[in-house]
C-alpha cells in the first residue's frame, strides 16, 4: 500500500510540475473569447522536434513579414489570448494592416501564416503589426508555441 501511495504522490508531483510550466496567468483563465478554434487549409506546421532553436520564445522562426510597433493605423484587429485567436476566422483584403495583441500578462504567442512569410513573435501585453499581401484564399492561422493545445484559426483573404 505504501508504494500506491508513493507512486501516488510521484505522479502528482510531477503534473504539477507539468502544469506550472505551461506559464498560465491570471488572463489565461476563464474569458469571452467566443467559439472554439476553426480548421483550415494549408501545410500541417510547427512540429515538437523543433524545441528553441534561434527563437526568442522558443520556437525556429524570428518575426518576419511587415510589422510596427503598435496597432493604430490596423485596418483589422486579432487578440491572442487564452490560448485562442479572437476572432478564430480573420478576415481581410490584400494589403490590409493587422494588429495582433497579445493580451496574456506571462504567456508569449505567435501569430503564424502556415506556408507563408507572416510569423510574427509577440511578447506578453504587446502588440505588433503585419501587411497581408496573400494572394485570396483561405490560410492556416496558428501560434506555434500553443499549436498542440488547440491554438488555430483561419485566415481569409479576399
């Protein structure tokens, strides 16, 4: 009975361990972000093999596309928070200026076009811009860090 107990208390320890490593903060929790996250079309990814290399958060790819610092002159505004793209479908034109918000206080995301040179690395509480000069069509949207917890969207141009 004693080593129940002990493998009990190992695997406790050790999912606690797990999910304090996961960076939650007090916005991670609860919310009104809307629906869940929607599926789209396009490549499958990030993968996990891939763990830090040349990231400032932890992911292979730095920040790359068009970007500024803040988002007054956006034409669309997308909020990542909760481990969720608000809305979880963007739309917008060609050429259109997007402002991603990353609106957790501890939690750092990425707003990634899957197949595309828009991958932008946002800092907790920051928020930058991108252009989106796509071709129309419907795009993966996806944080790369979060991407295994269900953090997808979908991107429309038209």
């Amino acid at each position: 009975m004693r080593g129940v107990r002990f493998h009990v208390l190992v695997g406790l320890a050790a999912l606690s361990v797990l999910a304090a490593a996961c960076g939650g903060d007090a916005n991670d929790a609860g919310g009104s972000m809307g629906g869940g996250p929607t599926g789209a079309t396009g490549a499958t990814g990030a993968t996990a093999d891939d763990p830090g290399a040349g990231s400032l958060y932890g992911g292979s790819n730095g920040m790359t596309g068009a970007t500024g610092a803040t988002g007054a002159n956006a034409d669309v505004s997308v909020s990542l928070n909760n481990y969720l793209f608000d809305p979880g479908t963007v739309k917008v034109g060609m050429g259109d200026v997007v402002a991603v918000r990353n609106g957790n206080a501890r939690t750092p995301h990425t707003f990634t076009v899957v197949g595309e040179d828009v991958d932008l690395e946002l800092a907790p509480l920051t928020t930058e811009t991108v252009t989106i000069d796509m071709a129309p069509g419907t795009y993966e949207l996806i944080c790369r860090f979060h991407e295994s917890l269900g953090m997808t969207g979908t991107l429309k141009v038209s």
